[in-house]
C-alpha cells in the first residue's frame, strides 16, 4: 500500500463515505493522511483558552494542511447582581482600561497560540490556507444590573497591535457580531462596541491576507422611542462614535496592508434593520468635523486602490470615491464593486427627503464635550432610573416616521458623481452598484397628506443605479440581458432623473475600453417607475454559486 502514489490513494479516498474512511486509517500513512483530509474532521476549531492544548496537539503537524476555519469569541467576565455593593451603573475609567487589556490578553492568546501551531508544524506543513473569525466582545450580566451596563458607548481597543506575531496561515479574516443585536430585545448577553481600528489592526498582522470582512456598527443607530427613559438608555453617544472613526482612518494612514489583500467584505450597518429604523424627522451627529472631510470615507477609498473586489455597507460621503482635489486616481484591478450607503452622510445631513421636500434642509449637529458618556452616576441617570422603575421598559413603544423616499439632489448628487468618476477610472471593472435602502411609513404627521393605508407601507425598497460590462450577468431582466455586447446600466430610481452633467458622467463607465455602445433602463417592468424592491440589489455581489458571482471565503 505504501507504494501507492499519494495521488492516487487521494482519489480513492475521496469516493468512500466517512464511516469507510475510518477503516483506512490503519491500511497506511498515506491512507491515514487522505481519510483525515477528506473526512472534514479537522477543518474547523473554535478556539478557546481551556481547550489550547487539544488545538495544539491536533494541528502542529501535517492536519495544519487541513485546517480551513478557525472561530475564536472574546467575552468579558459576569456582572453578577449584588446588593451590597451596588454595582455602578456607568463604566468608570479603570474599568474601561480593565476591558481594553481583558479583549487585548485575549487577541494575543489567539496569535500567539497559532503561531506555535505554526512553528511547530514545520515548513512542509506550511503555510495552510485559514479562515480566521473573530466575534465581538460579549457579557453575560444579571439581571437588576441598570441598564446603562447593556447599551455600552465606550469602545473596546486593541492594545499595542504591534506586538502580536505575524500569523502567515491566515488567509481571511471575518469580524462578527458576537451576539444577535436587537435594541428590543431584554437579554442578559450583552455586547460590546469594539474601536473600528481593530479591523486594521489585525490585517497588519496577516501577510498572507487575501480576504477580509466584517460586520457591524448597526447598533450605532437607534429608534426615536416615544419615551425618554428609553432614548436615554439606548443611544449610542456620538464622541466615541465619532472618535471611532477617525481612529480607523489613523490606523489606515500609518501603515502598510499586505500586497496579497484581493478582496473585502465591510459591513458597517450590521443589523440593518437597526442602522435604518430610525426617525427621519431627527438631526443626526456630525461626525467629520473638526476634519474638513470625512477620514473615515477616505481610508476607505484607501484601502480599494489594490483590491478586485469590494462589497460596502456604509455611512460614507463623496471622498469614499474621490478626494477634494481633481486628481487623477487608479484602481487598476477593481472588477466588482457593490456600495449600500446609509441615506444619512457623516456631516449629519441626509442624502434623502420626502416627496414634497420634507426635511430637505436637516442639517448635522456638532459633537462637543458633552457628546460623551459620563464615567460616573448623574441626576439624569437617577431620574431615567426612577422613570423606568415607575412606567416599565418602553423599549418596545416608537414613534418612527419614514419618509424619506426622494433624493436630495444637493448631498446626493456629489456622493454619485464620486462614484461615476471613479468606476470611469477602473479598468478592469466588470460590474459595479450603488444603492441605498429606503423605508416609506411616513407616521401620523404626514398620514393625511399621502392618505396612508397599510396596504402602502413598503419597509424593503431601495434607489440605486447598476452597472454591467459586455459580456457579464444583467443586474436583472425586466428589463435587461445576460451577456450582452454592450454596456448596460439600470437607473433604479424612480421618477428623479440625473442632470445631463452627472448622466455623462455615468456615460464614461467602461467608454474607453468597451466603447460607446450602452444601454440603459429607466422603467422596471415589474416597478414601472416606482421604487424597486431592495432584493434586486441584495447579493448583487459575493452571491455563492451564481455564474460571475464570488463567493465570500476562501
């Protein structure tokens, strides 16, 4: 049997089911070494730090080659209920610089665990092709513990990144939501906000990155709820957010990604459903200034220049695709771009207004000092306190009015002819969108006016306009065509139309190196000229086993 090629008893392992697989195990080395492989039974771990020596002794050896996927959660210690001491209902210094070194202790442990399975496994086993997935910071607190301990503004920093090993196995990297979020729900596991730099961070330390992903930041929003003990509890105060932001731009600025990042995946509206229930009547943060543009939206423009693909779900403005300045820029091998931007800008104003104008002018309000969470108990905490004791948890009760449903032609013609000019700059692109998706439930202040009835209310559109090169998959085909010779686009857009200016600006996608045949669709089969569904934008990109699409892992 030894004298089999490997090739061979790797062939003929992959027809037999896994309980035959594990008659072979004994037959020969090489037999052992395919039934490990094709069994599936070390492609996955979840890592912890009570079972780091199983980890280790199963992978440092030959099963790192079959290593494909290893989770890894991070959780502070139970707040556990007391009355005798009372435990504090704000987060004061030491304890927020106690969870940066906690979730900082934790991410080492993961590196440096790997990277003994790495150094260990020895350079024939080397380098591996790993999913790496890290979730958020959760913890378990009992319940009596105020509310103010659930809904953290504080985040959660990654100390020192520099010191981490480079782990060059880890070929994607996923950051997820460590629990289901929902501002509704009254759960004892509560999350943390981590410091969007982490992301960066952590792909400084994977040389070998081809992939990267995340998903978060919908708990940055939340809904206009009717009472004022629940706006209180529940909003996410707008210093740290805003810092957050810019520190994640720092990070980008200051070093150097690995040359192999291809593709990403960012989602930074995650849960949707909580980064979109929000009332369109109220004035949102500022979150750019005292910058004079938005950092954040331009390491993001940054961080594009050398990937092939690129899904976004993102509040960015127009520096997202282009800066200030009229320079010439390049994304020489960007083929597949897909942006779901939030109706709200980060200078606070809206990308959106109603049909008749309705908050065309709402405007962002500054941060200052006092857009941050207090480090210690205040007469505002006792009498939201009180008020919760005496009426309950409201958290369930909103009063949301959707609205906005037209664009803004004054923010939101910028934020596309950004778009257009860049996607004009891509070579290499083969399909590309940019949407947004929208709610119409206007409420009772405009239910008269628009004569609402539930038959009306639509929570799942969307506005957007869709490219495809020659040759590629339709964004849909009513109307449209799969694999057309010409450059087609689809303005899913309602009424509203571009100025000639922007329209040509759309025209130069694909001109220089397609040519001038286009196509273009104004009038949805199905929607005529009503807003469209929002499903046919969903999956438009990093959709699994469609023909053209790319699948999200390695």
């Amino acid at each position: 049997m030894d004298k089999f090629p490997q090739e061979l008893v790797d062939r003929i392992s992959g027809y037999l089911p896994r309980d035959d697989l594990k008659h072979t195990l004994t037959v020969s080395s090489k037999f052992r070494f395919a039934a490990e492989r094709c069994s599936g039974a070390f492609t996955k771990f979840c890592l912890e730090e009570g079972n780091a020596k199983a980890f280790l002794d199963t992978y440092a050896n030959h099963r790192l080659l079959y290593l494909r996927h290893v989770e890894f959660r991070t959780k502070f210690s139970r707040l556990e209920y007391t009355r005798d001491p009372k435990i504090p209902c704000r987060e004061n210094a030491d304890e927020l610089r106690e969870k940066d070194e906690t979730f900082t202790r934790q991410i080492k442990f993961l590196f440096t665990t790997v990277k003994t399975v790495e150094e260990r496994a020895g350079e024939e086993n080397f380098p591996g092709r790993v999913q790496l997935t890290i979730y958020t910071p959760t913890r378990l607190i009992d319940s009596g513990i105020c509310l103010h301990r659930r809904f953290t503004s504080w985040r959660v920093h990654l100390l020192a990144p520099e010191s981490l090993p480079e782990l060059a196995s880890i070929r994607s990297l996923e950051i997820q939501q460590g629990v289901e979020y929902s501002r509704f729900n009254k759960y004892d596991l509560a999350p943390s906000k981590l410091d969007l730099r982490v992301l960066v961070d952590l792909i400084t330390r994977l040389p070998n990155l081809e992939y990267c992903g995340c998903q978060m930041g919908g708990d940055e929003w939340a809904p206009h709820f009717e009472e004022e003990a629940a706006r209180h509890f529940v909003h996410d105060w707008e210093g740290p957010r805003r810092d957050s932001r810019h520190d994640f731009a720092k990070a980008i600025r200051s070093t150097n990604l690995p040359d192999s990042l291809r593709r990403a995946r960012l989602d930074f509206l995650n849960p949707l459903e909580e980064a979109e229930n929000i009332d369109h009547r109220q004035r949102m943060p500022d979150l750019v200034s005292p910058a004079p543009q938005d950092p954040f939206s331009s390491s993001l423009r940054l961080l594009s220049y050398h990937l092939r693909q690129l899904q976004l779900r993102v509040m960015a403005d127009e520096t997202l695709f282009w800066p200030g300045s009229e320079v010439t820029l390049s994304w020489p091998n960007l083929e597949s771009l897909d942006v779901m931007f939030h109706m709200v800008s980060p200078s606070g104003s809206w990308y959106f207004e109603g049909p008749k104008g309705e908050g065309h002018d709402t405007a962002g309000f500054k941060i200052t000092n006092s857009s941050y969470p207090p480090l210690e108990e205040t007469s505002d905490d006792k009498d939201m306190d009180y008020e919760l004791a005496e009426s309950g948890d409201r958290r369930s009760t909103t009063d949301n009015s959707h609205f906005r449903v037209a664009p803004n032609d004054t923010t939101l013609g910028l934020f596309i002819a950004g778009f257009a000019k860049a996607a004009a700059e891509m070579p290499s692109l083969r399909e590309a969108a940019i949407w947004s998706p929208l709610r119409w439930y206007p409420g009772e202040d405009l239910e008269e006016e628009y004569d609402l009835h539930p038959q009306n209310i639509r929570t799942s559109l969307a506005w957007g306009i869709a490219y495809i090169a020659p040759g590629g998959l339709a964004l849909n085909t009513n109307p449209g065509e799969n694999y057309s010779q010409a450059r087609q686009i689809w303005w899913k857009v309602a009424k509203w139309r571009p100025d000639p200016q922007l329209h040509d600006l759309f025209h130069q996608i694909g001109r220089q190196k397609h040519g001038e045949d286009l196509k273009e669709y104004w009038n949805d089969d199905e929607y005529g000229e009503e807003l469209i569904d929002r499903y046919v934008f969903e999956g438009f990109i990093f959709g699994d086993g469609e023909p053209g699409r790319i699948p999200t892992i390695i």
